[in-house]
C-alpha cells in the first residue's frame, strides 16, 4: 500500500537576511509517496557524513526545482540527494533530519483578492 502525504519544499531566501518585508522562505506544497531507505543507501551515506532518514517520491519530476530543505510531517529535513527516474518522469528525495530546528506550522498559501 502507498503511503501519499505532502510535503513543502522550501526554498531559503538569502536576501531576507535583515529586511523585516521580505520573506525568510518560499514554501510549495506538492503530493509525495514515502519509502524506505535500502540499506546500501544508508550505509554509502553515512561514509560520506550523513544520517539520511526518509525517502520520498514525488510523482512527478518537474516539481522538483533544487531545494536543499523540505518540511515533511511536521519536521524539517535536509534534502541530500535527489535522483530523477525518467522512465516514470518522478523524482526520488534522500532526506536527513535537521536536528534542534523545529518546523513551523504549515501555513496554506494566501489566495490573491479578486479571484
């Protein structure tokens, strides 16, 4: 059975740094299906530093744009690897837990007057 949920992938604005009208973050929201991590995964991982936590699948790979952090059940994670399947047009994401950096709720994106 798939497991569908949803995840934000955030996009970190450096420019914020400062600026009290410009928002620290970009976040999208997107369908995903989560798997578990092979175990060769895990273990090529840690040899280069990392402790990855979750793999997800996003149906489809044009949602995908690059980000380097994504919120997925309420947690922040790092996104440490990311492969592109082009038999399926879907996008694997290898995620290590950010540790101490609680995500914030979610917040829906504001629809814009006069739609």
């Amino acid at each position: 059975m798939k497991r569908v949920g949803i995840v934000y992938l955030i996009t970190e604005n450096p420019e914020a740094r400062g600026v009290l009208d410009v928002p620290a973050e970009k976040r999208r929201k997107t369908y995903c299906e989560e798997r578990s991590l092979a175990m060769s995964e895990v273990y090529q991982a840690r040899a280069t530093g990392h402790a990855p936590s979750i793999r997800l699948v996003l149906p489809q790979d044009f949602e995908y744009r690059g980000e380097t952090v994504c919120e997925y059940k309420g947690e922040r994670y790092a996104i440490i690897r990311e492969y592109r399947d082009e038999k399926s047009d879907s996008t694997e994401l290898t995620l290590e837990r950010i540790r101490g950096n609680a995500a914030q709720p979610a917040e829906e994106p504001e629809e814009a007057e006069g739609n």
